[in-house]
C-alpha cells in the first residue's frame, strides 16, 4: 500500500520568475530549487541575525522592518546556492573533545558554534496575473531543522522535524505582476540524532498551482486485496474545496499499467461538498491476472485520478503501486507473494561523502543500484523518515524498505 504523490506537470521557470503553462494543465508541480540567497544568522546576537529578536516577526500586516524577513530588504551581498543545500558540508572541520561535535562530522554545528548554526534563505520570483483565482502552496521535502517561513513579510509558519516535509498555503499572500519573496531561517543548533545530520534546506521545495476543487497533499491511498487470479484494488481520494458556494465534481479513477496502457477504471463518483469542505470517495477497481510486485520483477501499477466539473478537467492525480501479499512466520520469516524470502539488509543513513545530506537523485539511484548488485534486498533508513525520492527507487528497483520515523514517543 501506498500514499500518493502528484503527477508532476512541467512548468516554465526562468531566472526565478514563473510563467503560465498552457490553460489546459489543470496543476502545476514546479520544481523551486534554483536561485536562492543564503547568508549565516546567529543563535546569541539579534545583530548578526538580521535583527530576528528585534522585528516583529509575527506582525498580522507582514511589516517586520529592519530585518531579514522585510521583502525590502537587500540580500544581493548574500551567496548564490541552489537546493538540496547542506551548509554543514562545506564548513571546515574543528576538533572538539565534545561528544556532539565528534559524531556529527567534527563539523562546527550546535550551541558551541552559534555563528554557523543558523541560516537564512531567500528566494525572488514573480507570478502572472493570469493566475488570479488559482490556489498556490509550497512544500518542502526537508529541512534540517526548526525553520520558519514567511512569505511577503507574512508569517506561513514553523516545521520543526529535520527529516518530515510541510506544506504552507500562499494563496492570501501572493503578490500577481509583482515580486514576491519566500523567507525561511533555519535554526540547526539543536540535534535529532548523534550522527551527521547535515543543516538547511537538504531537499527539493516544490511550488504547487491548482484549482479551488483540488486533491490536497498525500490525497490518495492505494491499497489492494491480492487473491490468486485477482487483485480487487480500493482507491480512497479527498477531494478538498475552498469555494465558498457548495461544490459538485466527478471523481474518475482507473488503472493503468507501466506503459500507460488503461486495463481497468471504476464507475465516476459525482459528489457535493459543502461550502469549504472535504469529502472522501472510496472507489474498486479489479485487475484480472494480476503481474505482481517482487524483488526480481518490480512491477508498478499506475493508480489516476481525475477530478471534472461539467466538462472541465479540474486536478488529476497519478499514484505508482505495487501489488503483493506479505505474511510472516515466526518459524521461516517473510513471505513475499508466498514465496520464503531471506532478508538481507543494509542500514543507510541519508548522507554521502563530500554532498552533506544534500544528496542528487541521480546518487540515490547510484547506491541503491550498487546495494542491489551485491545482494541487497531490503534497506533501513536508519533513523528517520528519508526523501521521497528514495522511496520511488526502492519500489522501481526491487527492495523492501524499512522506513523509520523520528521522535520514538506516542505524540501526533
């Protein structure tokens, strides 16, 4: 079973300014990692921190003057980076006889190093006013740790997991035909683990454009009944309004295989949902002689789901899946489509030599390809939730994952 992502729709993006894709594109998922500003704050001195302790960082008008989070404010003096960035990799390495210090990397990173263990990012772009009315978010994959975000001067809010994406809605807040500017500091003075765990913005950020009827964030669960001869598959999709008037749309979803050839689709689902509401459509679908998901043969299904209202495609969105049966046995261990499967596993953090923890998708499939050629079939992303993207290749490539959270309480 598995949570979906969005079909990614490529956008036009040029020297930080977003242009309109075609009308037709009912979303738009544009990669943001390019042309960021980032400067070093500081943990004890309001003075090199941009006055962060002196403005009003939380002001309902979006003034915070003086500071980093003023969308006045001059950061041409601060670095180019493009994302994934690690600022901790490219620190010098000291020598401390502190024991945080030594199983992070010998890397200046925590309360002895309050000049380096924050930073600040910022990002220019501009959206057409063509896109008035559409509905705007940004997310980000990962950032190690305890960020904020402001967007205009306006406060969106605060993610304090290292290794847990968040999404933040920009809608109020975009300024059309004019410059706007996404703020985020990121404070690494605190450890999650007691290994190197890297600082900043470590994983890709995404600008979503979609309609008022749209599938919010991890809107789709996939997950399948396997028999013999057939898998019956339920589709669950929230459907999510922010129209004030009750809304009404079709829900469409059917199957596809790899190569996008349609081999089954359920009955459309008209449904009403009231005035800023949700509504949740669980919907069948049946694969005959179903090809299943295994080590040796990593077959992935494809899972659409197309909202319209009348005859307008509104959102859609495409879920990769795999189907199996897993049983264990105290006695012989897993069984993998009936079949006794030995697990032989590698536990892998998420960093790599001379990149930090900002890792290129390319090397994740790199590694991944390497442990699966010496015999590796199941991989432990030790010790907490990894990339997205690392994910996808376990389930391109054939190998169990073992995905670990964080914090090991009974909190939300």
């Amino acid at each position: 079973m598995k949570k979906g992502r969005w079909i990614l729709v490529t956008g036009l993006f040029l020297s930080g300014l977003i242009l309109n894709a075609q009308k037709t594109d009912p979303r738009q998922t544009i990669r943001f990692d390019a042309d960021w500003k980032f400067h070093f704050g500081h943990t004890g001195d309001p003075a090199k921190d941009f006055n962060y302790r002196v403005a009003n960082i939380y002001s309902k008008s979006g003034k915070a003057e003086n500071s980093a989070i003023d969308p006045k404010f001059k950061d041409e003096d601060w670095n180019n980076v493009q994302l994934p960035h690690d600022w901790a990799v490219e620190l010098p390495f000291v020598y401390s006889p502190n024991f945080d210090v030594q199983s992070h990397g010998y890397k200046p990173i925590g309360g002895l190093y309050p000049e380096t263990s924050i930073g600040w990012y910022r990002k220019h772009f501009t959206v057409s006013g063509a896109d008035k009315g559409k509905q705007f978010s940004i997310r980000f994959d990962g950032i190690f740790r305890d960020a904020k975000i402001w967007i205009n001067g306006f406060y969106l809010g605060n993610n304090e997991s290292g290794y847990m994406g968040g999404s933040f809605d920009l809608t109020d807040f975009i300024n059309f035909d004019k410059e706007n500017v996404i703020i985020v500091r990121v404070d690494a003075s605190q450890y999650e683990g007691w290994f190197y765990e890297g600082a900043g913005i470590y994983r890709h950020v995404w600008l979503n454009k979609f309609n008022s009827i749209h599938i919010p964030d991890n809107g789709v669960f996939v997950h399948a009944d396997v028999k013999e001869r057939s898998a019956s598959v339920t589709i669950e999709t929230v459907v999510e309004t922010r129209n004030t008037p009750t809304s009404g749309c079709d829900v469409i979803s059917y199957i596809t295989d790899r190569n996008g050839k349609k081999i089954a689709s359920s009955p459309d689902s008209h449904i009403t949902i009231n005035a800023l509401g949700k509504e949740i459509v669980k919907q069948q679908v049946t694969i005959d002689n179903p090809r299943l998901w295994s080590l040796n043969d990593p077959c992935l299904y494809r899972a659409v789901v197309v909202l319209r209202s009348g005859s307008q495609v509104v959102d859609s969105s495409n879920t990769r899946f795999g189907l199996r049966t897993v049983r264990f046995d105290a006695g012989k261990g897993l069984f993998l489509n009936s079949e006794n499967v030995k697990i032989q596993g590698a536990n892998c953090h998420q960093d790599h030599a001379g990149l930090g923890v900002a890792v290129p998708d390319d090397i994740l499939y790199y590694r991944l390809r390497l442990l699966k050629e010496m015999g590796i079939n199941a991989y432990r992303t030790c010790h907490n939730p990894p990339a997205p993207e690392l994910l996808d290749a376990c389930d391109s490539l054939g190998i169990l994952v073992l995905d670990e959270t964080r914090l090991l309480n009974s909190s939300p």
